[in-house]
C-alpha cells in the first residue's frame, strides 16, 4: 500500500521547565531542526519507509539553510 503525508511546521514552543525535567542537555535551548514554515514529505511504499525518520531526507521546503537543518537531525538521530 503506498501512504503519502505533508507536514508542516506551524508553531515552535519552548518549555524550559519541561526540557530542564527530560532533556540531556536542559539549557540547550529550541531546536534546531524544525522551524516554522519548514515543510515534510513523508512516503510508505515498498521502496521507502521514512515515517519513522523524524524528517530525515523529507524536507522539501524551508526558509533556513536546509544542510544545518540536516546536520541538526543527523546529529539528534544518530
């Protein structure tokens, strides 16, 4: 079955009470790899699964510099 879904970023919030209780790094402050206006395509079929990727190789639009946006999720999934 093939599945197709856009994303897009339309609020970006900072809890620093919540990110001082979870986080590794609790002053580590918003992130760094979705900004708002940036926009995912995600696809299932039986060539691709990036679902589960976080938006890693989904970003098809943004209006920051799309190779930090990688580096950024790169270095927040591996």
């Amino acid at each position: 079955m093939k599945h197709r879904a856009k994303a897009m970023v339309i609020d970006k919030k900072l809890y620093p009470e919540l990110q001082d209780q979870y986080c590794a790094n609790p002053v580590s402050g918003a992130c760094l790899c979705y900004n708002v206006g940036d926009e995912f395509i995600f696809y299932r079929d039986g060539k691709s699964d990036n679902f589960w990727h976080m938006g890693l190789n989904t970003l098809v639009e943004t209006n920051k510099d799309s190779n930090t946006i990688e580096v950024a999720l790169n270095a927040f999934l591996f």
